[in-house]
C-alpha cells in the first residue's frame, strides 16, 4: 500500500543545509549548463524544454558536487507515451556524462509495453544494475509529475511523486541499498532525452532541486484553522503529523468550555487534523481554541498556540432582512440592494440567492462573505457607479456580484436559501412601489427606498421611505438616512418618536412616527390626524390589526395628497381588542415646516 507525505523540500526526516543546484529558469540562463544546449530551450512558461527538430538522443548536464545524505527534487512533463524509442534518463549523480561509461545513480523512464514505471538505476562504467522500481505503469502515459529522491547516510533510498502544484505525494518505494560508490567522486547531475522526430520536442523540466539534507529539528506550523461546521474544527499544517500524539484530545482546548469528542487524521492527508466536538460550537460570539504538545514524525513539537474563532451560519428567515434598495437608478447607473443581519449570528452569505419572483431573474453568491450582527451589505454589479453617485463613507461595506434586474416603478426582491433536498427558504422578501417614495420629491429617479424599522414587517409600507437629500438620496453600505428604533426612548404604550417633525427630505425627522408597545397581539387600531381646529387632515390607520410592537407614521400630506400647513396637530387613536380591552388617546405634534 502506498502512503501519502506531504510534500516539502525539507523531508519529514530531514531539511536541507545546503543547495548544490536550486533552478527554475527564470532567468533564462543556461550558462551553467552543458551538453547538447542547442537542443533545449527555455519557453514562455519558464521551464527547460527539449526542442530537437529530428529523431536522436541529447543530454544537458552540469556540474555539482554530492554528500551521502542527499535530496533530489524536480518537475518532469513527458507529452507523450513514453517507450523504449522515447525515454528519459535522469542523472542524479555520475562521474561522466556519457552513460555509457558512467559511474553514478540515476532515474529511468521509459519501455515497452503498458506496465512502464519509475526505476533507480546503479551505472558501474556504464552497466545498468535495478536497484528499486516505483508504480507499475505510472508513467505508461503522458505524464506531468514532480519527482523526489532521496538517499540518507543509512542507506535509504526513496522515491515520491505527486501531481505538479500537489500538496501531498505519494512514496512509490523505500528500499535499503548502501551505495557502492562513493559520492565524493561523483561531478555530475543531467537530462538524457531519447526520442523520435514526433518526440524531439515534448520533453519538459523545471524547478531542479540537489540539496544535502541533515536531521529535521523543526516544528510543524499550523497554516490555517477551518470550522466545517458546527461540530468540526480543521487544522491545517504544513507536514506531516505524529497521528498517535496529534490525536490526544487533552492537546486541544475550546473556550468557552465545548468538550472534544474525538481527533481524527486521515493517513491519506497526514497534515491534516479534524476535531469533533460533543456539542454544538459557541454561535454568535468569538470563541478560542487552544492547541499544544501535536508534533510530526520527528517529534519536533509546537509551542502553544491559540486562535480566535467565529462560527458562521446559513440564514433562517428573519435572519438577513433588505434594508433598502435602488431599483430606479440615474441613466447609467445600476440598481442595488442592500441587506442586513438582524440575527444575533455571525452569517454567511455563501448560496444566498437574490430574486425578483415578478420575472423569475435570481442571482446566487458563490463565495464567503461573513456579516456580523447588525452589519450592512449592499450589493450592486457596478461598485465603482455607485461610488461615484453616492459617495458612501469609507466605513460602508459594498460588494459587487450580479443582482437580478428590479422593475422601475414596482417589483420584488427576495432573499433565499436553498435546503437539503433542494427546498427553498425565504429569508425576507419585499414588494417595492415607487408609491412609497417621499410625495415632496417630483421626481424620484436615482433615489433609493430605506426601510425605517427593522422590527416592522419588511412589507408594511409605513416602514419604507425615500432616502435624504443629504445624503444623495441613497445610503449604500451603511446605516439609513431614516433609521428609527420604535418605542426605545419611552415606556408608554402609545409614543411619538419626536413631537416636532419637518418633512423635507433632509433626513432628520422627516416623518411623524407614532410609536406602540402592546401588551399582547390582536388590537384594531383606528387613528386620525386633525388640525388645531378639529378638522380631519388624514387617516393613519382604518382598522388595522397590529403587532404587539411597532409604529405608524405619517409624512405631512392631507387625506387628497396634499401638503399640510405649519402647525400644531392632534394624534386621536382608539384600539380594540376582541377580549374588550380598549386604548384610546391623543398625541400633540408639531409640523414645522412646509413641505415646500
């Protein structure tokens, strides 16, 4: 059975103290090489390539010098089935470059038939000699592999290929073989390409490594910590672990106090710890996870290490509600939308879907994107437009990804998540209607809705506003121009949020907003406006069945959509509830400005 490493230049069991030969070729230079150089060039992609235009052999070699503990690594692309005719032969150490007559160690690819591997070879004065065979037909086909050798002062050789840009690979042998000669005497590291006319350019090399390696003195990193979900943590380090001391749950603590269940490490990615704990993970808040005494294979051990943790959810709904959106943008600009976690949650808004039900149009984020409680969003394909009409502060979050198309004048927009079994759940949704804007503003292109409150329902339509003047009549990014919090500032049942309002788009008490906090569910609200001479102005509510918490509000237009004058007004409200209860008064507010 084959066993998988992660791959390092420095060995599980060793690291190197010096390079005798570290090339990628990009510099393009070949100076330091010898042979047939006119044969081989280095292309736009920065590697060695053979680049022979008939049949023949050539090798390109340079000089180096060998311990008896050494490391050999190197990028090898063959496009092409390799076979007796079309071979490689990879000097890793010789006294000649002429194999032939060579003394030295090298690597052979390349036979008949389909069981074609990777074989170390002995030369003694040009006698070939097995020593070690990798995979049986590994290399029967083209090939893109990054090889590594090695061989220790116990006499160890080992090979280990993986996938180019692998992080693990995977050890093809390990056989005891004391080399018969001695390294010291040994000058010469090359590629020897055999190939047909059809070959004479599709043999690839890079990243040469020739190192000598000493005894592995350092500890494991941990590169990164992963939360799977709401019972699994992963460690991501960068080699191989020790999997008997990295699976004692008394190295791993979580704080606030989430008890461990089991450490798992999967032999296939020995640089990798899952942990499982008996509980859910700690949501909402910032958790800690202490890590100590795990080591690699050496036993090198790391110091102590903590990391600061949040785990993030999927939205229910409720979770996320849309704060305000531009769905009439100046000509062109571009719609947006923006949302916000009313949840106590750390979100993400990983497959959140965004559609517009009135044409079926929906877009779907497709990366983490993390939204703490309170936080805002908006989200437009056109960041940059928006930007430079609005002019949000540095602190407002915007992200651009494509959002469905939103009807000028009246629509949806919906938030969803999909479910296993591919049900959907709506998290908020909203029929927007330009009917809702601010009646001051004559003209209502380029200027966004807010939502007030986010306790009221998203489709009340008292809870949506134009946004202010002030503020370019939109808030992409950040908090509402028109944001209120309903009955915060009083303990009375029936409230006004200011007693003196100005509706004319500045933003700053724009509407008179009549608070209420019942003491149950099922009240019928009838609420009137008059004027200081008792004469009817307009109708807040007509039998309205109300929450137990929330608002009405009125922007300073009559019962015919007209401004109302300055002046001093009365609030008359009467609730019924069907067990008897009553609540009735009156609230004084003062328009104080005219809406022109």
């Amino acid at each position: 059975m084959h066993r998988l490493y992660l791959i390092l230049f420095c060995i599980s069991y060793c690291v190197s103290i010096s390079c005798q030969i570290n090339e990628d070729f990009s510099s393009q230079d070949l100076s330091i090489w010898s042979g047939n150089i006119s044969n081989f060039v280095v292309n736009e992609d920065n590697q060695l390539q053979l680049n022979d235009t008939e049949d023949g052999n050539s090798i390109i070699y340079t000089n180096s010098t060998f311990s008896d503990s050494i490391h050999w690594s190197l990028d090898v692309a063959m496009a092409f089935t390799p076979s007796a005719s079309n071979r490689l032969s990879i000097l890793l150490a010789a006294d000649n470059s002429d194999i032939s007559i060579a003394n030295g160690y090298m690597i052979e690819i390349g036979e008949n038939g389909s069981d074609d591997a990777i074989h170390l070879i002995e030369l003694i004065n040009g006698a070939p000699a097995m020593i070690a065979s990798g995979t049986l037909g590994q290399v029967s086909e083209a090939f893109e592999l990054t090889i590594d050798i090695t061989y220790d002062a116990d006499g160890i050789w080992r090979l280990r290929t993986s996938e180019m840009n692998s992080v693990l690979n995977e050890e093809e042998f390990a056989v005891s073989y004391f080399a018969s000669i001695d390294f010291a005497t040994l000058t010469t590291f090359g590629l020897y390409c055999d190939y047909t006319s059809t070959r004479s350019d599709k043999f690839f090399f890079d990243n040469i490594i020739v190192e000598e390696l000493q005894a592995d003195l350092t500890s494991p990193v941990i590169n990164a910590v992963e939360i799977i979900n709401d019972q699994q943590l992963q460690l991501i380090l960068d080699e191989a672990v020790d999997d008997i001391v990295s699976s004692v749950v008394s190295n791993y603590t979580i704080t606030p106090q989430t008890e461990i269940d089991r450490i798992d490490i999967d032999p296939s990615v020995p640089n990798v710890i899952n942990l499982y704990t008996a509980s859910s993970l700690p949501s909402g808040s910032i958790f800690t996870l202490s890590v100590s005494g795990i080591s690699d294979i050496s036993g090198n051990s790391i110091a102590s290490q903590s990391f600061d943790l949040r785990l993030l959810e999927s939205p229910d709904a409720g979770d996320l509600l849309i704060n305000e959106i531009l769905f009439d943008p100046y000509s062109g600009g571009e719609d947006f939308l923006e949302i916000i976690n009313a949840s106590d949650k750390f979100i993400n808004l990983k497959e959140l879907i965004i559609r517009n039900t009135d044409n079926q149009d929906e877009n779907i984020i497709t990366e983490t994107i993390e939204l703490l409680p309170n936080e805002i969003l908006a989200i437009s394909s056109d960041i940059n437009n928006i930007i430079d009409t609005y002019n949000p502060p540095d602190t407002a979050r915007l992200y651009m990804h494509d959002i469905p198309v939103f009807n000028n004048t009246s629509g949806n927009a919906t938030l969803l998540s999909r479910q296993m079994g591919g049900l959907e759940r709506i998290i908020d949704s909203y029929d927007y209607d330009d009917t809702q804007h601010l009646s001051i503003l004559s003209d209502v292109e380029g200027v966004s809705l807010e939502r007030l409150s986010l306790i009221s329902e998203t489709n009340n339509a008292d809870n949506w506003t134009s946004s202010s003047e002030a503020n370019l009549f939109a808030t992409p990014g950040y908090s509402n121009s028109a944001r209120i919090n309903p009955g915060s500032t009083s303990d009375e049942m029936i409230s006004l949020e200011h007693k003196v309002f100005s509706p004319n788009s500045d933003g700053r008490k724009d509407n008179m907003i009549l608070n209420y906090k019942l003491d149950k569910s099922g009240y019928i609200a009838n609420v009137s406006v008059y004027d200081d001479q008792g004469r009817i102005q307009t109708y807040m509510a007509e039998n309205l069945l109300l929450p137990t918490q929330g608002f009405l509000r009125w922007n300073g237009m009559d019962v015919d959509n007209r401004p109302a004058p300055i002046g001093m007004y009365i609030i008359y409200y009467e609730l019924y509830h069907s067990d008897g209860d009553v609540i009735e008064g009156k609230k004084v507010c003062v328009l104080a400005q005219n809406l022109n």
